[in-house]
C-alpha cells in the first residue's frame, strides 16, 4: 500500500513568530525533520476567509502581508516557493461543493510565518484554499475527506489557525498563560481528538459552554476541521506546542501520521 503524508493542524499565533526563535517555532522544526518531504503543500489559512470557497491556481502566488503595525522586518520577508495550478485543478475536482478559482490573495502570514521555519529553503510548492465563512462545520470537514485523496500524491495538507482566539480578550500581562476557559475549551478539543470523536469537535458550540469566548468567530477554528477529516482513523496522532498565550489563545499544534510509514 502506499504510504500517505501526513496531516498538520500549527497553532499559528502572532506573525512574530516568523522572525522569533522561541517554543513554539523550534516545535514546528521538529515537525519538519520528523516528516517526510511534501512534494506538494496545500494549505488552508484562518486569514482567507471568503464566501464560498476558493482554490488559488496560479504558478507564483504573492507573498500577502495581511497584519498591521509590526516591525518592518515581517514585512520584508518573502515567502516564494511557487504554486502548484496541477495539484490545485485536481482539488478542485475531488471537492463535491462549488468552489472557484481565485488568485486576487497569495500566500498569507497564516501560512508563511510557520513555513519560513518548516521549509526555509522555500523549496516546496504551495497553494492555498480558503475557509467558506457561511459554511457549517460539517461542510468543512467533508471537504477535507475529499481532499484526503491528494496524501498519497506526497501532499501536506497544512490547515493553520488557532484552536482558541479571542483578540478582544487578548492580556499582556498572560504572555505564556492562559485564562482557566481557554484550557478547558482547548483540553476539550485536545481529549476528543485524541479520543477519534470527531463529531464532538464538530459540534463544539453546543457540547462546551466555553465555545462562545473560545471561538467568538470561526476563522481560526476551522482549519483543524480540514486536519481531522483529511486524517485517517488509523493514523498515529502526535500533539506539539500544546498551551496558551495572551490569556486567550491556543497554540496547540496536531499531527497525523499514517501508521504504514
């Protein structure tokens, strides 16, 4: 049988994190060194989030620099390894829902500020595909089984946000902690995928009364839907990076490995 990519869920947090060399950068190192090399990154990004779902195709997607008021040093970075219209047309054939080609965004600090430490050399193709805001969750996680198809094509399918994210409630004086409700939602999160009980992640608005300060809007949320249905319930799950920052948000990170590698 052949061997399947892995799957990655990265708690992004702050772009500082692309020019820092902290915990949370040196985890999404190991990461890299322990998997196999993607010869195709797909990446689903808390920061495209449309309506409808988008496919972006081009050959050189842009490097988007889609935060405000940081240090000009994240602005000069660029991350320009190519795109991958062939991978990006057959995803969109094996996605049932309507989706639409669509290059007027790039590759964004959602997904360049982990892969600047994953794959500096900046030498693996990526594209990305949105997040549908008017979607429910289910939509969402069966357009990940559809896409699983593409781990046998060597594609790392990336999905990048933050378990928990509350900006509003953002607290200086937390800079490694977190508020008692960011735990409890995030070990929520952590004991049902760990358990494989997917539709209690799915149904999280209703199963923890945590949901509304953790995910007051779903952008950051629902990328690790796209990891949990595009993994297997065979695959072996490791979890990085597992804390909070700022009082209200969730760094922790979720790997899937086929258990044939």
């Amino acid at each position: 049988m052949k061997s399947k990519m892995p799957v990655l869920f990265v708690g992004h947090g702050s772009p500082m994190n692309a020019i820092e060399d902290n915990s949370f950068t040196r985890g999404w190192r190991e990461i890299a060194e322990r998997i196999p090399k993607p010869k195709v990154i797909l990446s689903v990004s808390a920061h495209w989030y449309t309506k409808g779902t988008k496919i972006m195709d081009e050959e050189d997607p842009k490097t988007i620099y889609d935060m405000f008021g940081f240090p000009q040093e994240l602005y000069e970075i660029v991350y320009s390894p190519g795109g991958s219209p062939g991978v990006a047309r057959l995803s969109h054939e094996l996605i049932s829902k309507e989706t639409e080609f669509d290059n007027s965004w790039g590759i964004d600090h959602g997904t360049w500020s982990v892969l600047v430490h994953m794959y500096p050399e900046r030498d693996i193709p990526v594209f990305q595909i949105s997040v549908d805001g008017a979607a429910p969750p289910e939509t969402h996680y069966k357009i990940a089984q559809e896409l699983s198809a593409l781990r046998e094509q060597g594609v790392l399918i990336f999905a990048t946000g933050n378990i928990v994210h509350n900006l509003r409630l953002v607290n200086w004086k937390k800079e490694d902690e977190g508020f008692d409700w960011a735990y409890k939602f995030d070990d929520y999160i952590h004991e049902n995928i760990l358990q494989r009980k997917h539709e209690k992640v799915l149904n999280y608005k209703d199963e923890v009364e945590t949901a509304k300060l953790a995910v007051p809007i779903p952008d950051h949320f629902y990328p690790l839907l796209y990891a949990l249905g595009a993994s297997d319930q065979e695959d072996q799950i490791s979890v990085y990076n597992k804390s909070c920052v700022l009082g209200s948000v969730s760094m922790t990170s979720y790997l899937w490995e086929s258990a044939q590698r």
